[in-house]
C-alpha cells in the first residue's frame, strides 16, 4: 500500500531504536517498501557469539560487543558513501551509539575502559542521524514479542536482563541530544498488521520537529471508538 507521505527533505538518514523485540527490524522494513527507503539491518544473526552469549554472558560479553562494534562501523561507512552515490533516504535499524548501552550494562570496568577507546575512535567516521526513532515499550510487552518472534537463541530469555536493558535505553534517551529524536510507545500499537498504527507513525516522523518529540497513541479501545466514529 503506497503512502502519499513521504521523508521531509532535511532526513536523509533516520535511525530507529529499541530494545530487542520491540520492532525496529519491522518498521524498517516497512519504511523501506512504504516510503522507499534503501535499509540497513543489523547483522545480528552474522554474530558468532552472540548465540551463546545470553546463557554465559560473562564469558562472552566483550567478544560480542566488539564484533557488534565493528560490524555496525563497517555498514554505516559504507551506508554512507552508498548516499552520497545515489542520494537516498537511508533509515537503519540501530544507531552505531546504541552499543554504549549494551557494554556500559555487560562489560566489566577493564573491558569498559578497552572498548570505550576503540569507540571513540571510530564514531568520529559514522554519519550522525537526521532522526532518531526511539520505539519504547514495556518489559512485559518486550518478552511477549520476542517469544512471538521465536529466535532459538532468545528462548527463555532472562526477564531480569531485558528489565536491565530496557531501562539502561530509557535512561540513554532521556539524556540523548545529538539528534532530534521521536520517542513512541509502542505498547498499543500494531503497525506490523495494522495499516492505519503503521501510518500514525509515519506521521509522526514526517512531523518531527528538532529537539525531543514524544507520542503516546491511544488505547487499541479508544482507537476501536474513534474508527468506528469515523466510519459512521
């Protein structure tokens, strides 16, 4: 389904944030078929330790996050002489500075002190976004999605761990200046199957303004009233 939406002029790169399970890789997915957009999507299954690190995540922490660190620095330099050719929208599904949550959460203070280095070095080279879309979501509504999602590797995920995680992203983008940025909470929504949740958010990203813009959307049940209002 085509929207006559379409990016304000001034977004050429537009991140979308989450936690895992709240449907970055979707609404990525559908900006880029709606609004066509060319993607750039996490390698998330290309990591080899990722598999095993969420039952042994102190073994394997460090390991992990330096391959994210690198693998996501490689795919937006790219990304971004990529644009600079053909001169498309790119939306991504992470933001290269999300990695800062993850190792200020899993890494151990010598890690820390290791990792943060090698960062520091190689942000200085990737494309700040025009946008950021922060999608927010309760810890409960995060494991029901991510056991609806059935990857192997996620099953019985620690709900202590996302609770964790979930807060370290609330914390970051409550301080987080470097971008505009749209928090959405994502909680009522269906933009996967529900067409008319798909296209409040693109309404939202098309109305973003500079600084910080929240949207909490109503209940699915005053949604169900106001469409049926409507209609009649």
């Amino acid at each position: 389904m085509a929207h006559e939406l379409k990016f304000p002029p001034h977004i050429n790169f537009l991140c979308v944030e989450g936690v895992l399970g709240v449907g970055k890789t979707s609404l990525c997915d559908l900006l880029g078929r709606d609004l066509g957009a060319r993607l750039v999507r996490e390698d998330v299954e290309g990591n080899p330790f990722l598999p095993n690190f969420y039952s042994d995540r102190r073994s394997l922490a460090f390991q992990t996050q330096i391959w994210f660190l690198l693998s996501r620095h490689r795919q937006l330099t790219e990304a971004v002489a990529q644009q600079d050719l053909f001169h498309t929208v790119t939306v991504s599904d992470y933001m290269f500075d999300k990695d800062y949550i993850f190792a200020s959460l899993n890494l151990q203070d010598d890690e820390l002190a290791l990792y943060n280095t090698v960062a520091h070095t190689l942000e200085t080279s990737v494309p700040r976004p025009d946008l950021v879309v922060y999608l927010q979501a309760s810890t409960e509504t995060l494991l029901r999605r991510i056991d609806k999602r059935g990857r192997p590797y996620e099953d019985g995920m620690d709900e202590g761990y996302i609770n964790s995680l979930n807060e370290a992203y609330n914390h970051y983008f409550h301080h987080y200046t470097a971008s505009p940025l749209l928090i959405i909470n994502t909680n009522e929504l269906d933009f996967v199957d529900d067409v008319r949740d798909f296209r409040e958010i693109i309404e939202q990203i098309v109305n973003a303004r500079p600084g910080v813009n929240i949207y909490n959307p109503l209940s699915h049940k005053d949604k169900m009233a106001v469409y049926e209002q409507a209609e009649n």
